[in-house]
C-alpha cells in the first residue's frame, strides 16, 4: 500500500496535508494521532469513500479508485451500526455473502470463540446486543473474510480488558499467518504490542513513521504512550 502527498480538504478546513506513506505486505502497522488529526479521514481516502484534492493512492499496486483494489482487503468501520432486526448469525451470512464467499459456520464459529462472542448472543437480534458485544460481531464479521488485509479502524472501541485480550490474541494469530494490519487505536499500550511499525497523525500532517521503539528512543521516554505526547506536543510548538 502507498499514498503520495494526499491532499483532502473540507472547505477550509485541511484535514490530510501532503501525506505521503507506505505500508509493506505482512506488515502490522498502527496509525496513531489525537481527535480530529485525520486517521478516519486517511482511512476514507484509503477505501476510495472520499475524494482527495491532490495525491496518489495505490493497494496492492492497483490504484484506489479502481474496485479491485479493495477486493483483497476487509474493513471495519469505527461507527459499526449492523441493521439491528438481523441476529447476530444472520449479519455473519450477510457479510460473508457481500463479500462473495461461502459461510462456514465451523470456522466463524471458531473465530467468535477465540473473540470471546459466545453462541447465544449471535442467536439475538443486533438490537439487543451490548455496545462490546456488537463491536466483537463487526470484528467476526471483517476477519471472518479470508483477506491479505485488514484495515481496522479503532477496534478496541467499547471492549473491556478481557476482549481487548482476545482482540489482540486473534490479531496477533492473523499476523503470524502473514496478514497485513492496518489499523488505529488510542490505546497506545495496544499498538506498541501488536505493531511493527507506527505513524503518529498530527494536525492533518505526518509527523512520524517507524517503529514503536524508534518512538520512544528519540524522546527517551520509557513508554509509547509518553513519546507520543512529547511528539505532537513538540510539532505545535514548532509551527
């Protein structure tokens, strides 16, 4: 994946300021930034579901906005809101269909034990599901789908500690077998785990790209979550 001097405005509002950025297959690389930096915006261009002003995308060296772009790749939006008169099986066949491959019930079923979603709340409709509950069946629902990339975007959202465990217990699985990982997450402790390489978001610019250690190196900081702070803090004072 590649994108070159991404340019997205809205009016007058810059929200993606010349990002320039690749990520390697079979890499596990998080994208980092505070509120309103840009990451869902980057992730939107990424999918072709917004335009940008000026720049140049490419997944799996096919451009953007051409479908087959998309067609190795599994997405799970930050807002996940399935239709909520389906059960919670009923959206896993959905989504398997969508994306043009057979149910197998032992598989999925295997796949929301290891995320720690038990049977009964698939039997349920999406309606009567918690807000961790209904992000577990989103994360069924996009690593269900055999892909060479998963673009997640905060996955962790709404998980307590133990599922935030299985989380990273599955996306660590996917790594090993040679999945590219793309995702964002404010839990820091999570991405240094997990991530090989990281790029911290900044005001619409790219104001890092390397690996969590490289991070914490430069500011001497023990933890990831410190050195991103002294990093954002240190390119406002700079401008």
């Amino acid at each position: 994946m590649r994108i070159e001097a991404l340019v997205k405005r809205y009016g007058k509002i810059t929200a993606l300021d010349e990002v320039t950025l690749s990520v390697e297959q079979r890499e596990a690389f998080g994208l980092v930034g505070a509120n309103g930096a840009g990451k869902s915006t980057l992730i939107r261009c990424l999918l072709d579901l917004t335009a940008g002003e000026r720049g140049r995308i490419e997944i799996f060296g096919v451009p953007a906005p051409q479908p087959a772009a998309r067609a190795r790749l599994a997405y799970l939006p930050e807002r996940f809101m399935p239709p909520h008169y389906l059960t919670g099986t009923e959206f896993l066949r959905v989504l398997a269909a969508l994306g043009g491959e057979r149910y197998d019930e032992a598989r999925i079923c295997a796949l929301a034990a290891e995320l720690e979603l038990e049977r009964e709340a698939l039997a349920r409709p999406v309606r009567a599901l918690s807000k961790g509950m209904t992000q577990k069946l989103g994360l069924a629902a996009c690593l269900g789908l055999e892909r060479d990339l998963y673009v997640l975007d905060e996955p962790m959202s709404g998980l307590d500690p133990v599922a935030r465990v299985a989380v990273k217990s599955v996306l660590g699985r996917l790594r090993r077998e040679g999945r590219t990982l793309f995702f964002t997450s404010h839990v820091l402790a999570d991405v240094d785990e997990l991530c090989s390489s990281i790029a911290v978001l900044e005001r619409a610019r790219l104001r890092y790209r390397g690996t969590p250690q490289g991070l914490c190196a430069r500011y001497a900081e023990p933890s990831l979550e410190r050195a991103f702070i002294r990093c954002i803090r240190d390119e406002a004072l700079q401008e």
